[in-house]
C-alpha cells in the first residue's frame, strides 16, 4: 500500500502527560482520511507532528514516504488548517492568499493563476479586495481551507475545519473537500462524526493517544454487512427470509421494529439482498418505512472505544483514609 502518512509507536510527552502514548497510523495516498477522537485524545498533537511542528518524544513518523517533514526542505508538499487558526483582520482576501502561495514556493506568475483558481473554487471571486474582518464567519473559514489547497500539496491536514458553520456553509465546504478525493491526501480531524462519514473514505479512531481502530468508513460502519428495515404496520415473514436467504443472518427486533440482514460472505450484494427482502416483505403486506445500509460511524465510534474511555476501577480500599 502506498502510504502519505505513517505513524510507528509515535510518543509525544509534555511533562508528565503523554499525548501520544505509541501512535500507529497508516494514511493512505490519495484517501480522504478522517481522524476522530475526544477531546484530549491527540489528534491535534499527532497533526501537529506530522507538519513538522512537534518533535516526537519516541517512535517513527514517515511524511510521503521520506522520514520526519521538514518544511523548509519540502516547501510546498504538505499544508496544514490549524484549528481555530484565525487570519489577519486588516488583510485583503487575494493579497492574503498570494503571500500564503509564496511560502508554499511559487513563482509570482504561478501564485496570481494559482489564487484566481482558489478564488473561483471556494466562490470569493466577489470579495478579492475585501479586508478579512468584513467577511462572515462561513468565508473567512472558506478562506482559512482555501490556503491550504494553494498550489500542488500532496498532503493537507485539515483540523476542525468545518468548526462553527452552519448547516449550508457545512455542506458548501463538504463538497469542496470531497471533489479533491483521489487529487490529494487529505487527513481531517473533527468531531462531527456525521461529517467524517460523509467526506471521508478512512477513519482511525484514537484514545488517550492510542489507535483503538484504523479502518475503511464502509467497513466501520457495515455498508456492505448489514440492511436495516425499519418497518411500521406488519411483521416481517422470518421463516421465508431464511430460506431465501440461507447465507445472511436475519434479526427481528421487535421493539423497535427494525429488521436487520446480515450478509457475512459477501456472496451477494447489497442490491440483490434488498430485492429478495423488500419483495417478501411487500407480499407478506409488511409496511416499509426506511431502508438504510448500516450503521452510523457515531454507534461504530461508540462500540470501538467503549472500553478505551472507561476509567479503570479503583482496587478495594484505594483512596481511602486511614
């Protein structure tokens, strides 16, 4: 697999506190990969790390393929939305974007082709000239990711970028992040699991500074293992699905009245599942309300890091006074 990314063992120590405590990571190239943790969990510090800003305190980090990132040396190959990272209020939009290309190693002509066409993709081609103070809260964050797909990075780490928006700027921004899938490496930490399920195509779950679990979204969540029938007036026809479907598990819940299929072997696909189920359901007169394929990566982040955010009993008489 060729990686953009990798984290062997990483450990990163402040003080007494250690954020990352033996890190593995495997991004691969061209994945939109989403980075979810709770707060504290050290998704920050491992962004931070891989853009060359932290020193590790042991372990291995490869940045495209060479070893720890130096920017001055690779100028141009990586880019990085701090969280929370604010622009200069009294700077102009194009003039902002233009400096920020200079860093990132482009040639005056380069930077002014470079800067329209960021322009144009984030839709700010209107507020060039305007100072970053007058723009609302949904384009200067436009403005903040804009900066980080100048000219040609093959890595970009977004963190919390779609912190603070609203539902149309969320969406807007979604789908400017998504169309890059497959151009660039994209690594995008947040904490709207909703979001990460929808830009992205890996997840690695990450507590206390561990990896609990690196998968594919599809697999995290069962899109291909598991149809959910949500059912209102009627009862689904149990005998007649096992037997037409002899290879997929059949559960019936019937207090929520959701009927769930799974297929284990793959044998099948989801479509040809969902015709047997949906046509013995209609003849059995069984009322379908929803179809949907999975699970949500919020339950999937729940199972996996159950145990991994549960604070460990205290043995008997621990904390006690004498």
């Amino acid at each position: 697999m060729n990686l953009a990314l990798e984290f062997r063992a990483v450990r990163k120590k402040y003080g007494r506190r250690m954020a990352l405590d033996g890190l593995d990571l495997q991004v691969p190239a061209g994945s939109v990969f989403g980075l979810v943790g709770s707060n504290g969990a050290g998704k920050t510090t491992a962004m931070a790390v891989a853009a060359g800003l932290l020193r590790i305190s042991g372990g291995e980090v490869k940045v495209l393929g060479a070893g720890f990132f130096h920017p001055a040396e690779a100028a141009g190959r990586l880019a990085l939305l701090p969280q929370d990272s604010r622009l200069p209020p009294h700077g102009r939009v194009a003039e902002l974007l233009e400096y920020y290309a200079s860093l990132q190693g482009l040639a005056p002509a380069a930077r002014k082709k470079c800067v329209a066409q960021i322009l144009a993709w984030t839709n700010l081609e209107d507020r060039a000239d305007s100072r970053v103070r007058t723009l609302s809260h949904g384009m200067a964050r436009r403005l903040a990711i804009a900066q980080a797909f100048l000219g040609e990075p093959e890595l970009i780490l977004l963190d919390e970028p779609l912190s603070g928006l609203d539902p149309r700027e969320s969406a807007r921004i979604r789908s400017m992040i998504t169309e890059k899938r497959g151009t660039r490496t994209i690594v995008i930490s947040s904490h709207i699991l909703s979001d990460i399920e929808l830009m992205c195509d890996h997840v690695a779950f990450v507590e206390k500074g561990r990896l609990v679990r690196q998968t594919t979204v599809e697999r995290a969540t069962g899109r291909s293992d598991v149809i959910a029938y949500l059912l209102g007036a009627g009862s689904p026809p149990i005998e007649r699905l096992k037997t037409e479907l002899p290879e997929c598990a059949i559960e019936w819940e019937q207090a929520g009245r959701v009927l769930k299929v799974r297929s284990s072997n793959h044998r099948l696909s989801a479509p040809q599942i969902n015709e047997t189920v949906c046509r013995a359901l209609f003849e059995s007169g069984a009322e379908v309300v929803e179809i949907r394929c999975g699970s949500s990566l919020e339950r999937a982040y729940f199972e996996a890091t159950a145990e991994a955010v549960t604070p460990r009993s205290s043995p008997p008489g621990a904390g006690a006074r004498p």
